[in-house]
C-alpha cells in the first residue's frame, strides 16, 4: 500500500515539524563519505516507503494506516498526525532560513525528499550563486529530473534491504539503481544487521556494477550501545569485501533525538 502525497503547488515544500517549527537545524553530517562535517540540515515529511526500524517514523507513520514498525510494542506509542508532524513552507521561506545558519553545507533528508522535486527545484534554484554544497538522502527509488540534479553535489541512496520488511516491488527499482549507479555524484549506503545482509548487498553490487569504493554499510542502530555492538559485528566481513564500515555519528553522540 502506498500513501498518498497531498496536492501542493511547485514552489512549497513539506517540511517535517518539530518543536513547534520547521526541522531545520545544526548538526554534523551523521553518515557516509562526509561523516563529522559540520552542515545544516532540512528534513522533509513523507515517504513511499514504510521500514519497520525506520527512525524517523514521524514523516510516514500516520494514523490510519497499516504500516508495522518496531516501536508498536513500546507503552504509549502511537501513529503520528499528519497535521502535526508537518508544515508547508514556500521555497523562498525556507531558502530565507537557511541562509541564517553559518554552514554552507546541506543535507536535504526526510522521509524521501526526492516526491519532493519541484519544490526543491525551486528552493536550490533560489540558493544558486551561494557556493551550498548540496546532499541528498535518497531510498533510491526515484530518479532525479535534471532541472533538479544540476544543482546536487552529492547523493546518498539507501537501496532497502529484505531487512526493511518493505515488499521488494516496492523498495527495488532496478532502473533508478542503474540510473545511480551511472551518476557519479552517487553513494550507496546500506542498513545492515547480519551477514545475510552483506550478501544482500554483494548480489545489488555485482548486479548493478556499483564500484565497492562507492559502499558505505551501517549497522542499524537506535541507541550507542546498539552502534558499537553493530559495527564490532559487522567490521571483519565489510572489511573482506571492500566496503566501507560506515558510522551513524548522531547516534553515537546523542542517540535516537530530533534536531540533531
């Protein structure tokens, strides 16, 4: 089942809300090849994908639907409202906020920012001439229009695993991997929990002729504890097949918290 993406016009955005405004803010970049670089980060709400360890649940999980995540057997958790979780902001709004930060280094994140791209046409069109350098996190099952992809300096695709639960019709699009994988302005992030994992991720390598310098494999980890243990498990075999071990930095400095 896939959720529905309200009506919204080219030049606004929905961005994820949080302590009573936009999720926009400081932080280091957590993950991949620019891991410790200071930047600021804008989070967008929605996506069409559904991982049941997701941990940024708040721009899909809503009420009404029948999406499964790890966190339904936690005291009090419930589904989010959509009308909470979220505000529209015109591009130039958010352009406008953005230039109040220090960094010139973007991350645009959700949920999946590139239903988005219209409005982030627009608010990277209004940011032209600034010298942004410009990260996309992507769940690689969208291929970015070119108005768009001029003006990205960096992505980071996400193919899901089977470890996801989300149905393979849904989070494997074989044409927009091959579309990455040919952009050379792409990396690969995989979330991996086991070895079974990795030989996921060998057979998408091998398939889609990806270069092993372009992988970086996370553990999936909500806590510090959970990070450590992960990446101590998963070191040797990443280490024999080439890859990168990757790191999820805001976790092991604050753990599962927004605005970081």
């Amino acid at each position: 089942m896939r959720q529905p993406v309200d009506r919204q016009s080219d030049d606004q955005l929905v961005v994820a809300r949080w302590q009573g405004g936009p999720e926009i803010f400081a932080s280091f970049q957590g993950e991949g090849r620019h891991a410790g670089q200071p930047c600021v980060f804008l989070r967008l709400s929605r996506c069409n994908l559904y991982c049941v360890w997701c941990d940024t649940d708040y721009t899909w999980n809503w009420v009404g639907t029948p999406f499964v995540h790890r966190r339904d057997q936690e005291p009090g958790y419930r589904k989010y409202d959509p009308v909470e979780e979220t505000v529209r902001m015109p591009a130039a709004a958010v352009a406008e906020t953005l230039r109040r930060f220090p960094q010139r280094h973007l991350v645009i994140t959700g949920g999946e920012p590139l239903l988005q791209q219209a409005g982030l046409t627009a608010l990277l069109g209004a940011l032209a001439g600034e010298s942004w350098f410009v990260e996309v996190e992507t769940n690689g099952t969208i291929v970015p229009v070119p108005q768009l992809d001029r003006w990205i300096s960096q992505y980071n695709v996400s193919p899901k695993l089977e470890n996801s639960q989300v149905p393979l019709r849904l989070r494997y699009r074989p044409d927009v991997i091959d579309a990455f994988a040919a952009n050379p302005k792409a990396d690969f992030k995989f979330v991996a929990e086991s070895e079974a994992d990795l030989e996921e991720v060998d057979r998408l390598v091998e398939q889609h002729r990806i270069a092993r310098d372009r992988v970086w494999i996370m553990p999936q980890a909500m806590t510090p504890k959970e990070l450590s243990a992960g990446k101590a498990k998963l070191a040797q075999p990443v280490a024999r097949r080439g890859y990168h071990l990757g790191d999820r930095l805001h976790v092991a400095l604050f753990g599962a918290k927004r605005g970081v």
